[in-house]
C-alpha cells in the first residue's frame, strides 16, 4: 500500500462539525479563534457557488453597498464551515471580519464588534480613543446609567450594584440594552473609524442565527427589523452575514416576512439544498484531491461507483446527514491509508 500519511492528515484530522465560538470567547480569546478557525479553512473545498457568492458579498462591501448575505442548512451541512471560509476570504481582502459566532441579542453582537476593532487597532491610539467614545455614546445600556444613578444614592459602588442588577441568579435580573437605532449608528460610524485606518471595510458574522431569534417575541423581531432597514437605508462599506437553519427560516417568513424578504434583496441568499444533491461527494473528493495533491490517486483511493453510491445516500434525509456523513466517510477512508 502506498504511504500517503502525509497527504491525507489534514483530512484525518478535519472536524465533521464546526463549532461555534460564543462572545464571550471571541472578546477574551482572540488569537485562540483566529487560530481554531484557521485550522478548519487547511481542509475547506470551496465550491465555484460558494466563491462565486462571496466575491461579490466582498465586492458589495467595498463598493458601499451594505450588503447581507444568508447560508440556510440543516445541522451537519455545513453552513458554519461555509461561513468561515467567506471570513477567511473577507480578511485576505483586507476586510475587518469578525468572526462566526452565536449571539442572544444584537447588544451582544454590538459589544463583540467593538471588542474585535479594538483588537485589530490596538497600535492606534487616535482610533482607540474614537472607538471608546462611540461606546460611551451609543453603547452604554440603560442598565449601567441606572447603576451609576443607583450608586451616588446609595453610596453603594458602581460595581456592585451592576452586578446585582444583571445576576441571572437573581430572580428579575435587568439587563436594559440600547435601542437598535444606536446600534445601527454605532455600526456605521466604527465603519467609518475603521476604513479610515487602512481596511476595506466590515463584515460581521451571525452564526447559528436560532440563538438570536430565541422564540420569535415582539422585541427580538422589532430589533431585528431596525437593523435590518437600517442598514439597507445605508451605503457603507459594512456586511452582515447570517446563518440559519430552515426551521428559523420557516419561523422568520411566518412571523417577520418582511425581513426575510429584505435579507434576501442583495441576491446573495443560499438554501444549501440547492448544491448538496448526489453528485456532492465526488465534486467533494475531487477537489481534496487537487488540494492534497494526490493527482493521478484520486479514483485510486476512492473509485467513482463508491462515490456514486455515497452521493445516493447522502442525497435522503432518512439515510444520512448530508454533508456531515460524506466528510465522516472520507476521514474514516484517510485513516485507512
């Protein structure tokens, strides 16, 4: 048997589910982010839809356009992979990409955004100063005015009183985020702040996007339809791309059509449906095979009636689980070589 260990370890090693960062990691862990998500793009086969599409999201972008990009799967089909691989490409067009994450409301979102273009301009003093003051301005939640009010009544620290206000421990914890229309201008003047300083532009990246939406209340969807109007009433160099399964899609049309319909205005809206049929696998294998550089071995390793037979299985919902079957199928026939 020929020895192709070396070729076939990124394949071995390749994760059939990606997960996703959350905030909290993304503010605190940077480099650990950048460097897990690195690893996974070694082993990314970008089909010619998925590079077509995020060309001209990055072309949107630094033409001003705002736009909005949307991958909708099911678990396992490899929306989140996608998604990074489209922040990889952002970041080689020196765009300020911040990475795929979950969030539970847009103030979350907001917060990790700052966080990320402070990260990036941390040799910039004038630019951190401009950045701290549109926190001050459109960032700073009701919950931190009432505890500075609290404190000097009380006499009570700041500190402490925050954290009684927001302890989910407590029953009634207040957590009073910014209105939507500051995180709008929050958004569009970082833009500004960070296109001045030598990027194309921003791209911000809503993963697993069921998290925000939560159970479809009032609030979420009225916060959701001001940021989604208001970035499309705006021409900046800023994208937003969201992932989503079908149920919050089906969730979203019943609910806030309008707003599904706005996301998909800029005709970069894809139902991974539509490119995951039986012919999948052996497009699939043929461009690991290109990218491992295993040239006349290709059909050697894995002879096309395997790969026919595979597409047919990972084409039926009762037999597989699409694309996530196929990469475990492929690791397993790495590890045997």
């Amino acid at each position: 048997m020929i020895d192709l260990t070396a070729q076939l370890i990124p394949l071995m090693r390749k994760e059939p589910i990606v997960s996703t960062f959350d905030s909290r990691t993304i503010i605190s862990h940077p480099e650990e982010v950048v460097t897990n998500y690195d690893q996974h793009t070694t082993t990314y086969v970008e089909l010619d839809l998925f590079r077509d599409m995020g060309q001209r999201f990055i072309e949107k972008i630094i033409e001003s356009q705002t736009p909005k990009v949307c991958f909708v799967a099911r678990y396992g089909y490899g929306k989140t992979t996608a998604a990074i691989g489209l922040w990889q490409a952002c970041r080689k067009a020196h765009i300020l990409a911040v990475p795929p994450a979950g969030y539970t409301s847009l103030a979350e979102m907001a917060q990790t955004v700052y966080s990320w273009a402070r990260t990036a301009l941390h040799e910039n003093t004038d630019a951190q100063v401009k950045l701290g003051e549109l926190h001050s301005t459109y960032l700073r939640s009701s919950t931190e005015e009432l505890a500075k009010l609290v404190s000097k009544r009380s006499m009570r620290s700041y500190e402490e009183i925050v954290e009684i206000l927001t302890d989910p421990a407590l029953e009634g914890s207040l957590r009073l985020d910014p209105p939507t229309t500051n995180i709008v201008l929050f958004l569009e003047a970082l833009t500004h702040i960070v296109a001045t300083n030598g990027y194309s532009g921003v791209a911000v990246f809503i993963d697993e996007f069921q998290q925000l939406l939560g159970k479809a209340g009032a609030d979420i969807l009225t916060a959701l339809r001001s940021l989604v109007w208001g970035l499309r009433t705006r021409k900046m160099p800023f994208g937003l791309a969201i992932t989503m399964d079908p149920n919050s899609e089906r969730i979203l049309g019943e609910r806030a059509g309008d707003i599904l319909h706005r996301i998909k205005d800029d005709d970069l809206y894809l139902d991974f449906q539509q490119i995951h049929g039986p012919d999948f696998p052996r497009l699939l294998w043929e461009r690991y095979a290109k990218q491992l550089d295993l040239e006349e071995l290709t059909f050697s390793i894995v002879d096309k009636p395997t790969l026919e037979a595979l597409g047919q299985i990972s084409d039926r919902a009762d037999l597989s689980n699409g694309p996530r079957t196929v990469a475990n199928a492929f690791r397993r026939i790495a590890s045997y070589y």
